[in-house]
C-alpha cells in the first residue's frame, strides 16, 4: 500500500515573549559575568569602565533591536487590521446617484479600527438603500454579527423591491450566524454575551429618484434631517425591537417620511453619539449641535461629521463609552425645473426648462 500523505512536523510559534528572550539571557550572562569573573572583581577603574561600557553598548543595541521587532509586528497588525476593515466597512463612495455621502466610525476600544457598528449605502433598482446599525455591546466580539448584517444587505438590497423584504432577509441572515455560533461554541467554556443575546439596531432608507423617503426602524436612534437653517427629526415613535431580540411580527412599519429636498442633508448616527457623556454626567447635545452646523454651514458631508466628531469628542474629553458612527446623506440632485438642455447652435447659452403648462 502507498501513502498518499507524509505527516510533516509543525513549527513551533514564537510565545509573545520571544522577543525579550535574547535581552533577559544578556542579563543573566552580564550578572554571571560580575559575580565569577575575576577581571570585573578588579580595583582598576579603568577596566571597570571597560568592561562596562562593552556591556553598555551590546545591551542598547539588543534593546534597539527588540524594539525594531516589535514595531515590525505592530506595523504588519495596522496593516492586517486595515485590509479588515477595508473589505468588512468599506468606505462610502463619495457620490451616489446623485447623492453625496460620507460616513466614519469611532471604535471605543483605544487602537481599534473597527468595531461593532456597520453602515453601507447601495444604488439600486430601488433607489439608494442606506443601512447603519449596532451590535449589542461594543469593540471586536461584534465582527461576526457585523459581517453577517452587511453581507446580506448588500445582496439582498439589489433583489428585494420593499424595506420589509430586506429586513427579514437581514434577519435570517443574523439567525444563521447565531445558530453557527452556537454550535461552534465550546460546551464546556460558555461565552459571556453568547448567542441567546445576539441582535443588533438597524435603520433602513430608502431615497427614491423623487426624493421621498422610506424608512424602517428596529431599535436604532431615528436619523436627523439638515436645512432650512435648522436640524429636526425626520421621524419620530417607538421603533420596533432590535433585530434578532424577538421574532420580526407578520405586518412592517415602514415609514414614508416627508421627501428630502435638494441641498437638505440626512444626518445618521448611533446611539453612542446621542448617550456619551461629559466628566458631570451631561449627555452630549446632539441637537443642539446639529442646528449650530446647519445654520453655519453648507452641509457638506465630509464637513459635517468633522464637526460633529470634534465636538463629541470636546464633550467626552475624548473618552468614548461605545463605539460611534456617523453618516451624512445630502441630495445634491438637480431638481427638474432647473434641468439644463443642450445648447442649439446659435443659441446664446443653456437655459433651464420649465414645467410644461397644465392642459386643464
């Protein structure tokens, strides 16, 4: 009979302590050194020095080399971290069918460059569907519920023609990596937070060609609508539940909000922005905040989350209690009695169309 396979022998990994091994046996030889050497028990002070300064220099040049080593390391985790990031919250295109958009995150946990917040935004058949939510609990435990989430969304959000379609097929989705979860879970070592309290907040939108506006809300804080000089809510009442905390019930509520008007901006966030609070306990005025940039400002996204970001983090003194993520959506789209034609030749420019007259 011939063997198809050979079993080779793995290689051993290096502990997180390998990097000092080589300074701590330095240590020791330099100690052996002083304690049996009879040329480090002399009285010349000179050769003291000698003998010193040898050690001196091999001993800082061991350190400058662990400290390369570990640099190395950290350099190559960045990056590993970033490509996660990357192909798991992908950054928002900066346009999207005539909307502009722009959207970052705040992870809670120092270093970090994700967290357990999501958020997408996809032109479809449909119109531009946008999603954000937040994982129970924040830092990394989350990515598995986050990759689950957005994985479905952006496939089901090209197929599904309602609101209430994707978020059943969100739903499955965040059962089936629960379920997964569970099975995978060991037994014996029970993980706190485990699979029974997986769900998450989600806010779907819908921005149609029109302008209008769809929404569907499972638990997540409603979004804030930027104009007029002022920032109001665009919906208000009891959202329903988180997604995965109870059963979706058989009829939707899903909202058709007041249509968003060109230079009128979106402004989405998650609940660590509304709950973060200062050293006496005050929570960070986020309205307040929002209708001082609108009334400053031309909304522009990248702009408005720079502001909203600097001021949060003023309130907090930069000490964030859960992960944050912000989204900004303004329509930039040309409203259809300002549509230019193309110029004729011997026409003396382009000139905007008007609306054709009522034949009644």
């Amino acid at each position: 009979m011939i063997r198809c396979w050979s079993r080779r022998p793995r290689a051993r990994r290096a502990g997180p302590l390998a990097p000092l091994a080589l300074p701590t046996l330095w240590g020791a030889v330099a100690v052996t050194w002083k304690m049996t050497c009879p040329l480090a028990r002399q009285d010349d002070l000179a050769a003291r020095m000698a003998g010193s300064a040898v050690f001196l220099a091999v001993g800082t040049g061991l350190a400058m080399g662990v400290c390369r080593s570990l640099r190395r390391r950290l350099r190559q985790i960045e990056a590993i971290a970033h490509a996660a990031q990357r192909v798991l919250l992908r950054p928002l295109p900066p346009r999207l069918d005539g909307l502009a958009l722009a959207g970052r995150q705040l992870p809670a946990v120092p270093g970090a460059v994700v967290g357990g917040d999501l958020y997408e935004a996809l032109a479809t058949p449909y119109g531009v569907r946008v999603i954000i939510g937040d994982v129970r609990g924040h830092g990394l435990t989350g990515l598995g519920a986050v990759a689950a989430v957005l994985g479905s969304f952006r496939e089901a959000a090209y197929e599904e023609p309602g609101l209430g379609g994707l978020l059943r097929r969100l739903d499955r989705a965040l059962q089936r990596y629960a379920g997964e979860r569970t099975r995978d879970e060991d037994p014996a070592h029970p993980v706190a937070g485990g699979p029974a309290e997986e769900f998450v907040t989600v806010l779907l939108l819908d921005i149609r060609h029109n302008g209008d506006v769809l929404v569907l809300n499972c638990g997540h804080p409603w979004p804030y609508r930027l104009g007029h000089d002022d920032a109001e809510p665009l919906a208000t009442g009891v959202p329903l539940p988180p997604l995965g905390a109870f059963p979706l019930p058989d009829t939707l509520p899903v909202r058709r909000c007041d249509r968003l008007l060109p230079g009128e901006a979106l402004f989405l966030h998650t609940d660590g922005a509304a709950e973060a609070r200062d050293a006496g306990g005050r929570f960070f005025p986020l309205e307040t905040v929002l209708g001082t940039i609108a009334r400053r400002t031309a909304l522009a996204p990248d702009a408005v989350i720079d502001d909203v970001r600097a001021a949060l983090l003023a309130h907090t003194d930069g000490r964030l209690g859960d992960d944050v993520s912000f989204v900004v959506v303004r329509n930039d789209r040309v409203p259809a009695d300002r549509v230019l034609v193309p110029v004729q030749p011997g026409d003396p420019g382009p000139r905007p169309t008007r609306p054709a007259p009522s034949s009644r």
